[in-house]
C-alpha cells in the first residue's frame, strides 16, 4: 500500500496517479475489513460466514466497494477471498 501511495504523490502520470489512488483505496479497503474480521472473532470467538455478518452485528456501518469491482467473501479461517 506504501508503494502505490509513494507512486499517487510523486507521478506526473494521471493515469498512473489515478491507478494508484485505486490500488491505495483498494488495500485500505482490504485492511478495514480484516481488522472488522479480527474484531467479529474477538467478540464473537468466531469467524463470520459472510461480510454482511460484519454490518448485522454493527461491528461495520457499510461493505464499503471495492474500487476494481472485486467481491470478497470470508473463509473458513476468517480470510478473505476473492468470490468466484
């Protein structure tokens, strides 16, 4: 994430600077819902099955989108995945 945000502030490039504010919102997006998985786990002694458990039980406000369009659902183990 620290990379596409040295490459945000630094391009001349607007494409490249666009891409990279994208990649940047993207993984902030993967952290939020990792540390709201983490939470749900700490709370709940278990994993949720879906991220909308994560909005039902108030641990999120929102699933906020991705900015590529990618939809995640969580596994067994609590990661997350990209859904098929």
């Amino acid at each position: 994430k620290q990379i596409w945000k040295v490459i945000y502030e630094t391009t001349d490039d607007e494409t490249t600077r666009e891409r990279a504010q994208m990649y940047t919102v993207h993984f902030t997006f993967l952290d939020y819902l990792d540390a709201a998985i983490k939470k749900y786990k700490d709370t709940y002694d278990a994993y949720p099955k879906k991220l909308e458990d994560l909005v039902s039980k108030k641990i999120i406000p929102k699933i906020p989108e991705d900015p590529f369009g990618f939809e995640f659902v969580i596994g067994t183990d609590g990661e997350l995945r990209v859904k098929n």
